[in-house]
C-alpha cells in the first residue's frame, strides 16, 4: 500500500496551510487554511480536489486563520468530514470563523458601496467567500481530542497531539499510519513555539518519525531574546510618547495580543512606561483572552502563579476594551498618547486600518509591527517605507514612523527549529518543509541536512505530491 502526501497549501509561500494525506484506504486532510498573500488569494476560491472533499478527517494543528480559514469553505464544498483538535483550539477557531465569515460579508458591502461611489466595478464578484451559515457548518463538525491520548481519526490512521507552543491549544500531530500490516509515523509539526514565552507552556517534539512535515516560517533568522523584547517595547512607547503620537500595533487576536497585554502590564508595574491608556480595539481577541481565562491548565508555572496572586496576566488597570464600533471610532479623537492594539495582524483588513488611516500623517505617531508579514500584504509592504499609500481609495503620505520587533514572534526562529526537529531517537528520513518562503526554507533545509545526516529535505511546490 502506498501513503501519498500532497500540500495544498503552505507550499513555498507562507500561508494557506492544507495536506492531504492518502493511503488508499482512508485520507485526512491536516490544516485547511486561508490563503494571506496578495498573489495567492485567489486560490481561497478554488473549489477543493475531489480526494480532499471526500477526506474522512480533518486534523487541526491550531487555531489561526492560516490553518482553520478555509473550514467553512470546505464545508460549503461538500465535505462533512469531522474536524479534530484540542478543546481550546476549537474554542479559539469558532470564534475565529465566525467573526471571519462576518468580516468577508463586511468588506464585500463596503467594497461594493465604495465602488459605487468611485462609478467602477470589480472583476469578481461581491460575495464573500462563505457565509457565518458556512462556518455554522463547519463549527458543528468540531470534535476535541486532548493532549497525548491517541485517537482513531479514519480506517488505519490513529493521530496523537502534543503541546507546540505557538499559541493556546496547538499541538503537533503525529499520525501512525497502517502500511499493510507495517506502521508508518508521519508527524506535522504545526507551527512551533519558543522556550520561555509569556503564559503558555513550551513546545515538546516528538521522539520518531518515518517522515516529518516542518514549518520553516524563520529558517533564515534569529529572533530577540526576551529581555531586548521588553527595552524594544518601552523604547518605542517612550520615544512616542515625547513626540506626542500613538503607538498603532496591528496584532493577531490569538496570542499575540495576549503576550503584548502580558509584557505591557509587567513595563507598566515596573514604572518603565508612562501610565498611558492601552486600548485592545478587537472584540476578536477580547474573546480569545475570555478563552485564556477558562484554560489555566494550559499555562506556564509564572502565569498559573500569577493566578493564584489575583493577577491575571492579560489585565492591567489602565487597559480599555473597545468591543463596539462606536468604541473603536472614539479611539482615533484621542490625543495624547495611546497604545492601540488591534487587528489584523498583516494590515489585511479590520479596525487596524482605520487607525493607521488616522495616523499615516502624523510623524509623532509609530506603526510597530510585532509579527510576521507576509509577501504581498499591506504590512510588508510598509515595512519597506514607502512614500505612499492607497487605503480605503484615497492616497496617503507615510508620515508616520514604522518600527518592527521580531522577537514576539510565536514562530521558533532558525536555531530553535533545528533544535526541535534534530536529536530524536529515531529521527526523520525525510523532512519536508511547509509553511515558509522560499529563501527561509532553503536556508533552514541546509542546516538540517547537517543536524539529521543522511535525511532527505524536500521543499515542496503548491499541489506537489509524494509517496512515502
């Protein structure tokens, strides 16, 4: 019997995460995410292979969009497969859905009325992607799984999760495959966390595989350590805050905003910020926070210690939540200083655009980037200070200053990757890496032909298969 293994998504490019795996006489699909590059966002609409649509599971890594966003999609497709996770996962990717089915239904409206006004039309249709009756769909296919019990998913293929980091409830996945009486181990690593982030729990790799699907999102970089995460951060709201400027932060809901939450409020009880307001402006990741105080089980030994002080660690004092539009709209008539985060976290869409529109003019204002930004989205293409920009139809100057810290990443760096894929006991022969640009994993696949000798590194193109 033959496995075969093909990646519909994340291949060469960074988002979109979808693999099939066949064996013949069950398939799974591992992720199905949404597509976040410019260039690749037409492959959002592209109906399914046949071979996914009749996939008899879908296993989840995590919770972001990249890896849950086209759920709704498949769905609406025609799959009825169940779709696995841990508990919080599948807290976080309801939420997740839902609100992006009404974000999709929010923009094709306001799109449609802009080009009205502007006497145009688009080349594609307005419509969203899916309906909230799409992601409805999905969400009612949801079944959980905990950490580290195997669990039958489909005919012959068991899967078992193990904490990655990253962000609450992901997991790495190991698949044991029968083979015709034989057993194949087939892991996907997810996305990988880094040691000693705020509040969740590190990452722990798995021991053996025949075979290993591996994130490459910073195979050619090395992130700040915790301690220059901290000065960065005081730093900027510092200097912008003698300017007289708000510090805009695009930020996704899941994690991200809660790690920036965790290290604001330690700056601020440390006195090495003024108190300032920080305003989340997400109802999104307001939610997601809701989820965190629910999985205290999930969380590192500081922050359950925290807990028991009374001290959550997503709140602060001076924290405002803004979970209207007409909260988020006040929001841009302060002066003074603000911290205001919100998303998305590429600059794609939500209430994060309006804010910069509010600030792109203002050079005592700063845009601080505090996460990946893919090729082709609005954020990349700001980190290259341009002088200008299109948003909402108009031109603007960049006026505003644009700093970035990569340290917050959730995404092991370069070095960290090695580390977690290298050293098993019965290591992979072969290793294929998703999830990341093409520069990025040809540089991590170098270094991996060194720490696992005799490996064979592949870096797969989009729809390219394998047998195993």
């Amino acid at each position: 019997m033959s496995i075969r293994i093909q990646f519909l998504g994340a291949a060469s490019n960074v988002t979109g995460s979808c693999t099939l795996v066949d064996t013949g006489k069950a398939r799974v699909l591992v992720d199905c995410g949404l597509f976040q590059e410019r260039d690749l966002q037409s492959e959002n609409w592209s109906t399914f292979p046949e071979e996914a649509l009749k996939a008899d599971a879908v296993v989840l890594t995590h919770a972001h969009l990249d890896h849950v966003g086209r759920l709704p999609r498949l769905a609406r497709d025609g799959s009825d497969a169940p779709i696995y996770a841990t508990s919080a996962s599948l807290e976080i990717a309801a939420i997740i859905l839902r609100d992006a089915a009404r974000l999709q239904q929010e923009d094709v409206e306001f799109k449609k009325r802009r080009h009205e006004r502007e006497g145009r039309t688009s080349p594609h249709p307005y419509e969203p992607l899916y309906s909230v009756e799409d992601a409805e769909a999905a969400i009612s296919r949801f079944q959980t799984v905990p950490f580290e019990e195997e669990t039958e998913v489909a005919p012959g293929i068991r899967a078992t999760w193990r904490k990655a980091g990253h962000i609450l409830g992901a997991a790495s996945v190991r698949l044991r495959i029968d083979d015709g009486g034989k057993e194949k181990v087939l892991v996907f690593s997810g996305d990988v966390g880094r040691h000693g982030v705020p509040i969740i729990q590190d990452p722990e790799p798995f021991a053996e595989a025949d075979a290993l699907v591996l994130e490459s999102t910073y195979g050619d970089r090395t992130h700040e350590k915790g301690r220059d995460i901290d000065e960065h951060l005081a730093q900027v709201i510092n200097d912008t805050h003698k300017r007289g400027g708000n510090v805009i932060i695009p930020s996704f809901a899941v994690e991200r905003s809660q790690e920036l939450l965790y290290r604001l409020g330690e700056l601020l009880a440390e006195d090495r910020i003024p108190h300032t307001m920080v305003v989340l402006d997400s109802p999104m990741a307001i939610r997601v926070t809701d989820v965190f105080r629910r999985h205290p089980d999930l969380f590192d030994e500081d922050s359950r210690a925290r807990l028991e002080e009374g001290r959550h660690p997503c709140d602060f004092p001076s924290l405002m939540l803004s979970r209207t539009v007409d909260d988020s709209k006040t929001i841009n008539r302060i002066r003074g200083t603000a911290v205001i985060i919100a998303g998305s976290g590429m600059l794609t869409g939500g209430r994060i655009k309006h804010h910069l529109a509010a600030n792109i003019g203002r050079p005592e204002s700063t845009l601080l980037f505090v996460g990946y930004q893919a090729k082709g989205t609005l954020g990349r293409h700001l980190l290259g200070k341009p002088e200008e920009i299109r948003l909402f139809g108009e031109t603007h100057k960049v006026e505003i200053a644009i700093d970035q810290i990569g340290g917050f990443s959730g995404h092991a760096d370069a070095g960290e990757l090695v580390d977690w894929a290298s050293g098993w006991e019965r290591p992979p022969a072969r290793v294929f890496l998703n999830h990341g640009e093409a520069e990025p994993a040809d540089a991590l696949a170098a270094r991996l032909r060194e720490a696992i000798p005799g490996a064979e590194v592949v870096r797969p193109e989009l729809g390219q298969a394998f047998d195993l």
